[in-house]
C-alpha cells in the first residue's frame, strides 16, 4: 500500500509540474531552471537523514551530500535571486 | 514523524507556488523567494525530527556548502549563467546518488534491502552519478576546459550500449537479489561515471542547451528516485517537478531544432559526413564598416536586433542596448527577436540582456517576430549564425534543414556582424551572407557595437 501511496504521489506531482511550467514565457527560462535545480537540491533532506542512519561510511557519505546538496540550494536560489532581480526592474 | 511529514507536504506546495510565480517576470522574484523558504522548512523539519543527529557535522557541511555556493552565486557573470547551471545540476545529482548509496551501505546484508529498495537505490545512484560526471563534462566544455567541438570516436556508440547493458545485468543482480556484492555496485558507479562523459563528450555547443535542459531533468529524477529508497513524499514531490520541467524544456529545445532527442545525442558522427558535402559553395560577400552600418541605420524605420552566442561572448549585451537606445532616440523602432535555441541554455539571451537593462517586452520570440521582419527596414545580427540560415526553409540536403528559423532575409537589409566567415556550428556556410541585401561587419561584437554608438552619435 505504502509503495502504491508515493507512487500516486509522484505522478500527481509530474502532472502538476507539467501544468504549471509550460506556462513559464521563453524569457524566463533560464530563471526556471536555475530556480528548479536550487528545488532538486532537496536531496538535502535525504542527507541529513543519513548522516544519522548511515553508519560510519554512511554518516561520511551523507556529510559529503549536505555540502553537495547545499551547494545546490544556496547557490542555485541566490543566483535565480540575482537574474530575477534583473528582470524586475524596467 | 507526523509533523515532519506535514513539514514536507507545506515545503511542496511552497515549491509548486514559488514555480508558479516563475510565470511571470513581475511576480517571479517573489516566487523564488518562497520556493526558498520552502526548502528552509523542509531542512528544519528534517533536522528537528531526529533527535541524535550529529548537528555539528551537518551545521559544518551546511557551512561549507553555503560558501562554496554563496561564492559561485556572486561572481558568476551572466555569460557563463549556462555552466554555472550545469555545475550545479551536478551537485544536485550527486547529492542524490551520494544519498542513495549511504542508504545500501546501511542495508546492505539486512533483510531491508529488498527489491523494491535495492532497485530505488541502483536506479537514484546510476542517474544521480550520471548527472554528476555528465554535468561536470558539459561544465567543462562551457568553460573552454574541455574542447566544446564534438569528440567522437569510433566504437563510441558500442562502447555506450554495452555499458548499458552492463549497468542493467548488474543492476537487476543486485534488485532481486542474486548478489550484492559490494564490488558489483561499485562497478555500476564506475559504468555510470562513465556513461556520462562518454554520453556528454560528442555532444557539440550549440546543442548544450539540449544537454543542461536533460541533465536538470535527471537531477529532479535523481531526488525522485531517492525519495522511493527514503519513502519521503518531500523528495519525490519536489525531484517530480524538476524532472517535469527539465523534461519540458528539453523537448521545447529540441523543437527549436527540429530534432529529436535522439538525434541530438547520438548524431554528432552523422554530422561530419553531411558537412563535408556542403563545403564546397563558394560565397560572396559584401564587407562594409560600421560608417556605413550607421547610414543605412538613419535611414530605417524599423530595426530588428538578432542576438546570438556571438554577442555572449564578446560580452556585448550593454553595448547592444546601448545602440538600440540611440536608434531609439533617434525616433527608430527597435525590437529584440530570441531564437529559442541562441546561446548556450534555453532563455540565455533574455538573461544577459535583462543584465544590460533591456525591458523584457521588447524581447520577441521566434512566432511572434517574424511577422515582423516583413516590415523590418534593418535586422541587426550580432554572432547568430544558424538560426538565421534560410537553407533550413528550402535546402533539403543541409542538417539543418527543417529547423525554425528567424526570418531575417525578408527584412529590406541585413547588417550581419561576425568575428570571422568561420561557419557555425552545424559546420555550414550560411547563404544569407552572401544575399543581395546583406552587408558584413567584421570584428568582435562588442567593439563594433561601440564604434557604431560612436558613429550614429556623429550623424
């Protein structure tokens, strides 16, 4: 049941993903996908958890993702941050 | 737990809404900010329901991570925004794979690595690890580290099935269970590094942005993926509609090509036989100053500006406005026409002249714009060059014949400002430049654009 719940859950949330981007404009496409790939470093959540869980390798592994996972959130969203700003004033 | 979850669910709808505000060049900032905020929820939640975790070392790792992409995020200059977004994908994907893999090495030799984990790991470490290597390639070429002409070998393609193959007998071993031996995972790391240089190597420039639109689609799968191994609704909510919109924009990439993913991937060694064929035509120029640019300028109505990567490169952005302005003031129309494949990244001509202050209306995509080069007096191209080959309307044997082009050649005259005759990309000679009604302006963009400022100024 468990694995029939998030496999619902995953497909209702590529149909809204499909719904709510192909209304983004051209012009702000870049925006959207540095945006988008700060949001894929969610696998921050992921990492932190096994930090905890993993062991000794596991907990090394799991430090090496929460740098590589933050790289990704902090850098994708102040750069997205950066751009937007640029489209905002006129 | 119970909250945590909930935690989850309110970090997705903050990601949905924050995408949704994307829609919008007004509303846009704001949504960034509060997919941010979603994330920040989604790391609190994760860190205050566990009550052993090892604070300092992910407050330290957190740390580390924030400088490093604190630092990038700053001095990126907006010409090099593509492989910034390339290097960033590979984080995101190896953070996944890394996940991923933490999670079979706790499980491995417990009866918890059943079938269903054992696959979500396989398939999160394969796609995060191939994004990885694959990003960090396409980083490579986009920074001038790595040639950006395709590099292609024979057997390449061979080589690439079979070590599909491999990471498929390997992993389906491992899923239901035949064997874990740690080395055969191992293996599947090493095959997937692999593949995502091998995949990314002969993979030209211009089609880059084919490449990062699918990379930031794998990353967004990658966390997907992860989430199955974690049953964490968060993960797979968040890695979904990345993947959504990684996939979206790879289609909307390619149709701006009017090839098929396939095609874009695997075709580089087809591209070198049909470009030998086309070598031959003999083109006549006309190479002209910008003294002269400026004349035929003063005596349009309508101007049209065509960016390309040209104008990337030479860092040209602020210069072109600056012309633009001065036709302006000079009572002259002036609009923006944007290729959706010009430049390196899907909507990276907009992002560099946004930089250069040029308001976002003015910027026309390819349906909306060449209705107007009917009327156009001067379009204006400053480093396109396959995008505005007419060949691809009537010459059935060019490779790029069938692509959308912008229509430039209807306009009364053509300025066509190159560094060199060097043909584009897809290695062809481009007609247009020896059209009736285009002139050549030799010489790096941004010099010229400037010298033309100069010289409409002294008209």
């Amino acid at each position: 049941m468990d694995m029939i719940n998030i496999l619902t859950v995953f497909i209702l949330a590529i149909f809204v993903g499909n719904e709510i981007i192909t209304k983004v404009p051209p012009t702000l496409h870049t925006p959207l996908m540095s945006g988008s790939n700060a949001i894929s470093g969610i696998a921050i959540v992921g990492a932190i958890i096994s930090t905890k869980v993993g062991g000794e390798l596991g907990t090394w592994l799991g430090m090496v993702a929460v740098i590589f996972a933050t790289i990704n959130c902090v850098g994708g969203f102040m750069v997205t941050n950066r751009m937007l700003k640029m489209f905002k004033r006129k | 737990m119970e909250y945590t979850n909930l935690a989850y669910v309110a970090a997705a709808v903050l990601f949905i809404i924050g995408i949704k505000r994307l829609g919008s060049p007004k509303t846009a900032q704001s949504g960034n900010a509060i997919a941010s905020i979603g994330m920040l929820i989604a790391i609190i939640a994760t860190v205050a329901s566990f009550d052993l975790l090892d604070f300092k070392l992910i407050a330290i790792g957190m740390i580390i991570g924030s400088i490093i992409g604190a630092t990038f995020a700053i001095r990126v200059q907006m010409t090099q925004m593509p492989q910034m977004v390339a290097i960033f994908n590979g984080f995101g994907g190896g953070a996944s794979a890394l996940v991923a893999a933490s999670e079979f090495f706790t499980k491995h030799g417990t009866a918890d690595l059943n079938t269903f984990i054992s696959g979500t790991i396989i398939l999160s470490v394969f796609i995060g690890t191939l994004t990885f290597s694959g990003s960090f390639i396409a980083f490579g070429k986009l920074q001038g580290f790595v040639s950006g002409k395709p590099i292609v070998f024979s057997g390449l393609q061979i080589l690439n099935g079979f070590m599909v193959i491999g990471i498929v007998l390997i992993g389906t071993l491992i899923t239901i269970g035949v064997n874990q031996d740690l080395n055969l995972f191992y293996g599947i790391v090493v095959l997937a590094v692999l593949l995502g240089v091998t995949l990314t190597i002969p993979i030209g420039g211009a089609d880059m942005p084919v490449v990062i639109s699918l990379l930031n689609s794998y990353s967004g799968i990658a966390a997907s993926a992860t989430g199955f191994v974690l049953m964490n609704n968060g993960l797979i909510i968040s890695g979904a509609l990345v993947g959504a919109s990684g996939l979206i924009l790879t289609n909307i990439m390619c149709k701006g090509m009017n090839r098929s993913l396939a095609n874009v991937i695997f075709g580089a060694v087809g591209l070198e036989q049909e470009t030998l064929s086309t070598d031959g035509k003999q083109i006549n120029v006309k190479s002209s100053t910008t003294d002269e640019a400026a004349m035929i300028l003063d005596a349009a109505d309508k101007v049209i500006i065509v960016p390309g990567y040209g104008l990337a490169v030479a860092q040209a952005q602020h210069a072109a406005r600056e012309v633009a302005e001065q036709l302006e003031l000079m009572g002259k129309t002036v609009l923006y026409a944007i290729h959706p494949v010009a430049g390196r990244m899907p909507g990276h001509m907009n992002v560099l002249l946004a930089e250069a202050n040029v308001p976002y209306d003015k910027l026309k995509d390819l349906g909306d714009i060449n209705p107007e080069f009917e009327d156009c007096d001067v379009a204006i191209i400053l480093g396109a060059n396959d995008v505005v080959n007419p060949a691809a309307r009537h010459d059935t044997s060019s490779p790029i014949y069938g692509m959308p082009i912008l229509d430039v050649d209807k306009s009364r005259t053509v300025i066509v400002n190159k560094r060199t005759m060097n043909p584009g990309f897809a290695g062809i000679q481009n007609e247009l430049f020896g059209f009736e009604n285009t002139v050549m302006v030799f010489g790096d963009a941004k010099e010229m654009l400037t010298t033309l400022y100069k010289d409409l100024k002294e008209l």
